[in-house]
C-alpha cells in the first residue's frame, strides 16, 4: 500500500514541475465532461445503473473495478460507440462544453468525431501507410487536405505521440510492420491528429510489454497537458501512478448492473477511501 | 531361486511383446502411409493422364485437315472469340452487382434476415446449369426479345453493340451472356460475402471511433481488408463462366462468326457449347477437333486460375499479419 | 468545482444536423415515380417497363439531392451507399426469384407418382417418367463419391500428416489447384479418351461418367479435407504419440473423427455440385430412354441430361416434353437443396470439439 502511495508522491512531484495542473494551481478546475443519471443498457438489460461523474479538464481520471463491471461500457458510452451494438442504449446525459450528447437531434458519427479513441488491441488500418493512418480520421472530416498541410500535420502527430523520431524514415510503409507499442502510439497519433477535446483508452496497455507500457504512461502525461484523458484500466499500479482522479466501478453479481462505487482524488481512493468496497478492491481483497 | 527364473522369463515375454508392437506399428505406419503417399501419386498420375489423353486424342486434329478444308485455326478462332466475349460480359454484368449484394448482405440487411438470405445466395451456387438454361430459353430470352432488344435497336442502333436487327426470340449472345452472370453472382457473392464477414471487428470500431458513417467505415476498413478475396472470387466465377456448357448450348444456334453485335442472329458461340452441341453425332476427325479446342479451354482456364492466384497471393492483403 | 463548462463543442451545433423524415422519403419515391411516368412517355417502346426503370434511377438520384442538402454531404453520400445497396439486392433477387418461381411452378404439374416410376420406354406423346434418370443419376454420382471421396481424403491426409510443406507436397497442392481449373466439359473428353482406349471409339457408359466426375470431385474433397485437418490441434496428436500410440493409428482415432464433421459436409457440398453437371455426362453416358443398370456397358440416362433432351428432342406435342423438362428440373433442384441443407446439418451436429 506504502508502495502506492510512494509512486503518486512522486508522480505528483514531477507533475508539478513539469506542468501545472489546475488542481495545483488553486484556479476552480473546468469541467470536460459530466455524466448526469446515466444508465446504460444492452436492450432490456441494465448494465450500468445511475453514474454521475465529472471529469476535469486537462486531467486524467482512470476507471478501475473487477471485470464485467462496466467500466468500458460506461467509456464506450461517452463517445456513443455503446449504441454499435444492436439494442443498446443509454438513459441520461453525457454532458461535454455545455452540450448534451444524447440529446434530441444530436447525430452519434459528429459525437465520435470530436472524442477520440484508442483501443485495448492496437489496431492500425493495415492496409494503409503510417502517414495514411495518421490521416485516416482527417480525411473523413475534409476531403482534400494540401500536401504541405497533410505532412506537417502527419509529423505533429507522430511527434505527440512519442512516435516521430522512429518512424520518420518510413511514413509510406504499412503501419502493421511495426511493434505493438509502437503501433499503439500510431493510434494515438491517429486518435490526436482530428485535435479531439477529450480523449478516451480502453486498457491501452494490457496487450503491450512492460517497457512500452511505460512508454505510454509518460505519453499520457504529457497529452493531458492539451486533452482531458479517461483511461480504463484494470492495473491499479498504472492508475495510481498517471490519473489525477479515479473512479472505482463494481459489481454487486452476475446479472446485477455495475455502478460506480466511488470517484474521488486518485490519492484519496489509494490510501483512505470512503467505501468498504472501494478498500477492498486497492488492497487487494476482492471477491 | 524361483524369483530369478522367472525374471528373466517375464522379461524376455515383455521383450517379445514390446518388439511385437512395434511390428505391428511400424506396419500400420508403413501401410497406411504408403496409401496416402500413393494418394498424392495417383494426383500426379491423374493429371498425366488428362493430359496425355487430351493430347493424344487432339492430335489429329492438328496434323491433318478437316474434310471441310477448314484449318483447325480458323476453326477454334471465333470459338475462343465467343467462349471470352460471353465470359467477360458476364463478369462485367456481375461482378460489381455481386459485390454490392455481398456489402448488403454483410453490413446492410437486417440481422435476422442476413442469415436466411445469404443461405439462400449459397443455395443458388450449386444450382446445376441446365436449370439455368431452361429458365434463360423459356423466361429470359422471350422477355427480351420482344422487349429490350427492339428498343435497344431502335434507340442505341448507332453503337455497334446494338445494331440488330433484333432477334425476337431473344436467343442472342446478350442473353446468354445475362445468364451466365445470374449463374456466376452467387458464387461471387458467397466468397465475398464470407470475405467481408472476416473483417475484424476491431478495424472497424478504429473506424467508426473515427466518426466514420457506415459506408465510409466499408471503404476505409472493410473493402481494402476484403479486396484480394473479392478478386479471388471474381476470378473464380470468371472460370466456371469460361467453362459453362449447358447454359449457352441450350440458348445460342451459334454461327462461326466474330462480332460485337449483341442483338442478332448472328451469335459466335463458346467452345465449351460447340463440344457439346455437335459432340454427340460427331466422328473421326470431327471428333478430334472437338478435343483440340477443348485443350485450347482448359488452356484459357489454366491461365485466368493462375492469374487469380497470383492476385491473391501478393500485396499487403491485410489478412496476414 | 463545475462553474465554468468549456464551450469546446461551439454550443452543439456542430453535432446537430437535419434528419431526413420517413415524410421526405416518401415524397421523393412519389416524385422518382413522376420521373418515371415522364420517361415513360418520352421514350418510345418497352411498354410501361420504362416507368419502372425511370422510377428506379431517378430515387437515388432525388435521395441524393435532398439528403445533400438536408443532412450534409458525408450523410447524404452514406445514405446513397445504402439506397444503392439495398436495391442493388432488390435487383438481383429478381432473376433469381424468377428462376425458382418459375421451376417449382411449371414443375409441379407432372409431381404425380408415374413420373417417378416409370422411364421414356415407348414414350411418344403423353406420360413418362424419370425412373431411369434418377437411377442413372444415383448410379454415375454413386461411383464418383465411390472414388472420389477415398482418394481425396487420403491425398488431403498425405499432404497434412506426412509431408506438409515438403517437396512433393508442394507439386501435388499445385497439381490438385490445376485440377481445380479443369473445365467440366474437358473432364468429360479425358474419360471419353480414357476408355475409347480402353474399349472403342464411340464408348459410353456410366462408369466413364463416373470417372469424369471424379476428376471434378477430388479436387474438391481434397480442398475442404485438408482445410478440416488443419484445424485440429497438433496438441491433440501429440498428446497421443506421447502415449505410443502409433501414427496410423493416431490419425484414424483422433484426428479422423475430430475432423470428421468437417470432411462430410464438404464431402456432401461436393455431391452437391457434381450431381447436376451435364457436360461431362453428355460426352460420356450418353442418354438413352430405357433403364440401364449396368454401368460397365451402354449408354445410361441422368437426370440433368433427361432435362437437356426433354428440351433438345421433343416429343410431339412438345409442351408435354417441356413438361417433363420442368419436372426434372425441379427434381435435380430439390435434390441439390437437400444435400445442401444435409450439409448445413451435418457441420452444425457434428462440429468438433478440439479445433483451433
């Protein structure tokens, strides 16, 4: 437990020298993102009962809990990639600059454009270059982008995600000859290159070896300086050491929907949280 | 003392034993194994001997003339003519129709039908030919014949594809060629259909995470990822119409001709159908023409299957890894 | 801690567009309808065809428009994308619709029981039957399973078990990929040649059919049975050669029956698609209007060569023939779907439990 508590204390120390977050500065923190009563449903069945949450921004907030607890549902949730699946759907608000996403007229595709993703599994387009992907999600938005643009952009990306320097040499090659860390920072540099406000990752690293992980994770630190991240992860070290608030969502059994059970400051959850459950689960005693 | 008598006696029984089953296993091995072995052989043998007898029966046919004085190349000419033109417009006709059906069935049709229709797609694919024929004689031809064939002639008679004059009966290398395409979409739509059904789910959720409308999902993950698939079934619908006897046989009163019009009654025919059509009172040297430009089809077949796998098998499919 | 929300989404009304209303839609389908009914007027000839095909052009066209301008662009292009697909689907139903309908309608009138025992003996107007036929059929396609069905199974084990990868195995996998491409027609010249040598010239009998589908079917077998073989796990055979049991002996007990499943439905697809080819039996078996049992000797009839003549040569009036061609059709088309949905049974009852 004492270990935790040391890689924040550190965390929070670099954190602070490397840039300012709100937290630390004293100034009211701006919400991103807030869920208002949001239930979650796969036709008839509740899969996720009644989150409120709000999420700071420029910040990272991990969601951590048990598996099947929904916390990917309630991620996938916020940039309507939930609604994918046939029957699902969503009671509530998901509310990001004021504007209610599930409200009346509101059309998922322009959602997604504006929140990005990145997956468990790196998956770039295999069919395509490392500049294509890069590119992928722009192309979408306007059809032509001049070359001068589409290159500065690729390179900005790239460079973003930590990926510019290794790759440079090779942006017309297939982007699945490279590594899996290194394809998963192609993602991002995919996800980053459309300038979303708000940034989503399902357990970007569970697929990835322990250095690149590491990579990541200071990749991540250094992104929340211009997005608001929610990270879903079901490794409590990578949660203590890179969110700024965490959410801890559980399960009461099978068939039950999940809930979040507590969502406070990540030093707070790790060494004195309010909830029983929530002591349980960072401690190591869960069912 | 009795113990020590014995030993040796029990060990030499299982000695013998032991050395018994590896006989025996070794006589399985060598007997089963030597059946698949000659298995693969008898594939070597089987297409030495298509070969030989196609050659050997062709023969003649190239060392001495017809009693019509026809060359044999003048002969197989407009049959290879024919047997290309009807083929390629049947792919043309197909091959986009057969894809965009397979994209409905895959990512458009309502998932409870999907299932039901694309069994019904598959089902159509091992439909025999005569029964396409059938339906292209008695349903088919008359409807165009008397419909779009004279309009056709009428309206677009300037393009040499239409200059007519229309045949009524519709017996017309158009409406073979229309029929073999009914015949060959299924197959195409089956293999393609299975293609796009493998894209993996997780190219396209990067998509739609993208903010990507459903058709712009197909295009940037689900056509690239199916492509070299989609050209393998192509490719493979191409052959069985290149091949196809029955269909044109029973359409077509072919006439040794080459030309572009679709509309007449003047109808170059396949060399799969003239085997068929005049194989059955043939003899002697006719029948060895016959053979001859039925080596000329396997040959055309050969190349368009080798082709296709070459198609296959290069790029960055973005099946493999 | 929420006072101040950031206005990053410039009020929403980026992520709000118009939506099309079932009302719109069923306002341009009236308006492709009077394009139609226009076209049809201008244009002579084809009868009221035209308005169909004009009512068919022009409501993507319209669809286009109007979501162009309603919705954007990018939703408007989706939008065609799927109109397009939806009556690309409509438009190839329509032959294939056309093609059951047809058969299983004008088949139906000789679906009484004299067709199915009697045969073409004597028959020179009304009555007669396919008795002969479907025992030619079950005959000729009986001898290619016969032969096809061993050899390919043994061909696709060789090229799994023993030798994968190895020097001849790569020559036989291509082999059997030329064998793929034969034409049928062609198949059925070589098992002329084949037993004009063997007997005479002019031979036909049931046996040469049989061997020209044969050549059509193992190509076939040894396809879909290397495929289920490869899908057994290598842990499954060497969990057995680590307790001795021999390698024969592991094939045919573990990997055999996992895969069996697999190897009957492509086995039975395979029947499937041999049984309606007409080409092959044209050049071999010949056709014939009395029962020949005796595949060895004499022309003998199948069914899909039964439809082909009852079209071919008439008897008079020929409407009574064409009946028959619809029956026999209908037949051969039944025949099909049963083996096919025996197949779609048979991977379904027997799927394996120690696949990849």
């Amino acid at each position: 437990m004492s270990d935790i508590l040391n890689l924040t204390d550190s965390h929070t120390a670099s954190s602070t020298a490397a840039g300012k977050t709100s937290m630390d500065l004293d100034i009211a923190p701006t919400t991103a993102l807030a869920a208002k009563d949001l239930h979650i449903y796969y036709s008839d069945f509740l899969a996720v009962e009644d989150v409120n949450m709000e999420i700071p921004e420029r910040s990272i907030t991990a969601l951590i809990g048990p598996s099947g607890c929904g916390k990917s549902t309630f991620l996938r949730s916020i940039n309507r990639m939930h609604e994918v699946i046939a029957g699902a759907r969503v009671e509530g608000s998901v509310m990001v600059g004021g504007v209610d996403l599930y409200g009346p007229g509101v059309d998922p595709v322009a959602v997604r454009r504006k929140i990005g993703m990145v997956f468990q599994r790196p998956n770039p387009f295999p069919t395509m270059s490392i500049a294509e992907n890069v590119l992928a999600g722009k192309k979408l938005n306007s059809k032509r982008i001049p070359k001068a643009e589409a290159s500065e952009l690729v390179e900005q990306s790239l460079r973003g995600a930590n990926l510019w320097e290794e790759v440079k040499d090779r942006l017309d090659k297939p982007g699945s000859g490279l590594s899996g860390g290194q394809q998963q920072r192609l993602c991002i540099a995919r996800a980053i290159a459309v300038e979303p406000e708000i940034l989503l990752m399902d357990e970007p690293c569970s697929a990835l070896d322990p250095v690149s992980t590491l990579a990541i994770e200071s990749l991540m630190l250094e992104l929340k300086e211009n997005f608001t991240i929610v990270i879903v992860t079901h490794n409590m070290q990578q949660a203590a050491r890179v969110s700024d608030k965490t959410g801890f969502f559980s399960i009461e059994g099978t068939g039950k929907p999940g809930k979040l059970v507590e969502y406070d400051e990540t030093r707070t959850i790790f060494s004195n949280p309010r909830e029983q459950a929530t002591k349980d689960y960072v401690e190591g005693r869960f069912g | 003392m009795t113990s020590v008598q014995a030993e040796p006696a029990v060990s030499a029984a299982s000695a013998t034993s032991s050395f018994e089953i590896e006989q025996v296993s070794k006589k399985g091995d060598r007997i089963f194994g030597g059946i698949s072995f000659g298995a693969g052989v008898l594939i070597l043998v089987t297409l030495a001997a298509v070969a030989t007898f196609l050659v050997t029966e062709a023969a003649p046919a190239f060392t001495n003339t017809a009693e019509d004085g026809e060359s044999l190349f003048s002969y197989t000419v407009p049959l290879v003519f024919g047997t290309i033109w009807a083929a390629g417009l049947a792919l043309l006709l197909a091959g986009p129709l057969a894809v965009a059906v397979a994209l409905y069935l895959s990512h458009y049709a309502p998932k409870r039908i999907a299932g039901a229709l694309g069994y019904f797609v598959d089902l159509l694919a091992a439909v025999p030919s005569v029964v396409y024929g059938v339906w292209g004689i008695f349903v088919l031809a008359p409807l165009v014949g008397n419909n779009l064939y004279p309009w056709l002639e009428e309206n677009l008679g300037f393009l040499p594809f239409f200059e007519g004059p229309a045949l009524r009966s519709g017996r017309t290398i158009m409406t073979a060629a229309v029929v073999l395409a009914v015949m060959i979409l299924p197959i195409i739509t089956a293999i393609s259909r299975e293609v796009f059904l493998q894209t993996p789910r997780l190219h396209e959720e990067a998509s739609l995470a993208l903010g990507a409308t459903r058709w712009e999902m197909i295009k940037q993950a689900v056509l690239p990822y199916g492509r070299s698939g989609v050209i393998s079934g192509a490719m493979l619908g191409l052959g069985r119409a290149l091949g196809e006897t029955m269909a044109v046989a029973m359409i077509l009163s072919p006439a040794s001709v080459i030309n572009a019009n679709l509309i007449s009654s003047q109808n170059p025919a396949t060399i799969a159908a003239n085997i068929a059509l005049k194989f059955p009172e043939s003899s002697g040297l006719e029948v060895n023409r016959l053979v001859a430009t039925g080596l000329v089809l396997f040959a055309i077949t050969f190349g368009v299957n080798y082709i296709a796998r070459w198609i296959a098998g290069r790029g960055f499919s973005g099946a493999a890894g | 801690m929420s006072a101040v929300t950031i206005d990053s989404f410039g009020g929403g009304a980026e992520l709000r567009s118009g939506k099309m209303t079932p009302a719109m839609q069923g306002g341009i389908a009236l308006a492709a309808f009077v394009v139609g009914l226009g076209i049809n007027a201008l244009l002579g000839g084809m009868g009221p065809v035209k308005t169909l095909i004009g009512t068919a052009v022009a409501f993507p066209i319209l669809t286009y428009a109007v979501a162009r301008q309603v919705e954007g662009r990018r939703l408007a292009t989706d939008r065609l994308a799927t109109t397009l697909a939806w009556m690309a689907f409509g438009l190839v139903m329509l032959p294939l619709v056309s093609l059951v309908w047809t058969v299983v309608t004008d088949g139906a009138a000789r679906m009484d029981a004299t067709f199915f025992t009697e045969t073409m003996q004597g028959v020179v107007s009304e009555g007669g039957g396919i008795r002969h036929a479907l025992t030619g059929t079950l005959i000729v396609t009986g001898i290619a399973a016969a032969f096809s069905i061993p050899f390919g199974l043994f061909t696709a084990i060789y090229l799994v078990e023993y030798a994968d990868g190895k020097g001849f195995s790569r020559w036989i996998t291509m082999l059997v990929d030329v064998m793929t491409g034969i034409p049928s027609i062609v198949a059925g010249l070589f098992a002329y040649g084949l037993f004009v040598a063997l007997d005479a010239p002019g031979h036909r009998s049931g046996l040469a059919a049989g061997v020209a589908l044969t050549v059509l079917m193992t190509p076939v077998v040894v396809r879909s049975s290397e495929e289920m073989l490869r899908l057994v796990q290598d842990e499954l055979r060497e969990a057995a050669y680590a307790l001795g049991v021999p390698k024969w002996k592991t094939i045919v007990k573990v990997v055999l029956p996992t895969a069996i499943g697999g190897i009957l439905t492509g086995a039975t697809l395979a029947i499937a698609r041999v049984i309606g080819e007409t080409a092959p039996l044209l050049v071999t078996a010949g056709t014939i209007k009395t029962l020949n049992a005796n595949p060895i000797e004499g022309r003998m009839e199948t069914l899909p060569i039964y439809s082909y003549y009852s079209y071919k040569t008439p008897t008079i009036p020929p409407e009574l023939s064409y009946e028959r061609m619809w029956a026999s059709a209908l037949v051969l088309m039944i025949v099909v779907a049963v083996l096919f949905s025996l197949a779609r049974v048979l991977a379904a009852v027997l799927k394996p439990k120690g696949l990849r």
